[in-house]
C-alpha cells in the first residue's frame, strides 16, 4: 500500500485536491492506496505523551498504523513560511522512529508561489534522510499554485505528466527495494529471530 499524505491542516487546501491528482495517479498505475489528509486528524489527539511512541488516542494511533505498515510514503507538502507547515512537523514528530522512517521509501511533492514548495520539499528531505529513509531522487514542484489550479483541479498536462512519471519512478523504486528485501517492511518479515 502506499500512504498518500496531504500535508497541512488547512481545510479545503490545494495540497488535498494535489494528493487526491496523486492517489487517481498511484491507481491507474494499479497500486493500491490510503489518504491521510491532516485537515482530518485532529491536533488535539497529538500532544506531550505521545511523542515517538506510536501510542495515544485511537485517530493517532490509526495514523501512525497507516505509516508503519505502508509499502511507500508520498507526502504533498505546501510551503507555509518557507517551510513546511507546522501540522506536518508535528504530526511526523510522533511517529515511532525509528520504525516509521528507517529504510521506508518516501517521494515528495512541493506547492507554493514563487519556488513551488522547494523549502519544504528541502526541508523534509533533510529530516527523512537525517532518519535514515530512502528518498525517492525526484521530486515535484507546483509553482504558481493559485494559478495552475483550474476550479480546483489540475489541468495543465505537462503538470500532470511531471506527476505521473514521477509516481510510476517511486512505484518501480518501491518495488525494487522491496525485491531486494532492503526497505522496512521486507526486513521486518525476513528477520531471523534473535
Ligand atoms: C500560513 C501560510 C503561509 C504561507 N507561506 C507561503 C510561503 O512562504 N511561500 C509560498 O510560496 N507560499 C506560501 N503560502 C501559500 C501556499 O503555498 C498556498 O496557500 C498553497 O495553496 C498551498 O497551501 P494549501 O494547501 O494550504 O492551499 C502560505 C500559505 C499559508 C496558509
């Protein structure tokens, strides 16, 4: 399964309807998918003790499941500040590491203005990698995001294909590392018992 997460909380975002272009993509690609938009967990299910721990209440817990068990990652992230949004920092800061993030596959897309997310998508690739992930090497940038959405949906076709290849890459990068029994959940199930 890949784990598709639209990375803000705001509600109604561009970055839900780039994730939903993703998720038609990852399916005509014929993989299965789930979408977690943040705009949907609540931040009150976060908090001090569940920090790390892939415990806490049940949205959280469900969450963190989703993630531990995903074949691959692909996070759409908006730039909010120049970086990523705080809901996606604090969501990944609860994630149990380092099962959540060692030798997991991750691809990234960036919205935004003028640089089409590039500081987030930057960003993120430091804390991914700082983890140990596997970073998918290309990345998306939607630049001039207020523009480029068409009554909210994505029409430009060179967009579209930037999206498309890069989905088919992460998907054949996903399966050779599964093949090669080197991503998380390959290890998980070939550990010999200690
Ligand atoms: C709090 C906030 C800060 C933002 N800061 C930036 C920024 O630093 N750079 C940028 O290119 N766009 C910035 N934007 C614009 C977003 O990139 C834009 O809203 C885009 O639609 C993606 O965000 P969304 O998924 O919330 O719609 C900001 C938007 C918000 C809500």
């Amino acid at each position: 399964v890949i784990l598709i997460i639209a990375g803000t909380d705001r509600k109604n975002s561009n970055t839900r309807k780039i994730a939903n272009h993703v998720q038609a993509l990852f399916t005509e690609n014929g993989a299965e998918t789930q979408l977690l938009d943040l705009a949907e967990l609540q931040q009150s299910s976060m908090g001090g003790p569940y920090y790390g721990k892939a415990v806490g209440p049940d949205a959280l817990v469900r969450a963190q499941e989703l993630v531990l068990n995903a074949d691959g990652i692909y996070v759409c992230v908006p730039e909010y500040n120049g970086s990523m949004p705080g809901a996606l920092k604090y969501f990944i800061d609860h994630w149990k590491y380092p099962d959540a993030f060692e030798f997991r596959p991750f691809a990234l897309c960036g919205l935004g203005t003028t640089w089409g997310g590039l500081r987030p998508v930057e960003h993120l690739q430091g804390v991914f990698g700082y983890r140990n992930a596997f970073i998918y090497p290309e990345r998306v940038f939607l630049r001039e995001i207020y523009k480029i959405m068409q009554d909210g949906a994505l029409t430009d076709p060179f967009l579209l294909d930037l999206l498309r290849k890069q989905v088919q890459g992460f998907l054949a990068f996903v399966n050779a590392l599964k093949a090669a029994g080197l991503d998380a959940n390959s290890r998980r199930t070939t550990a010999s018992p200690s």
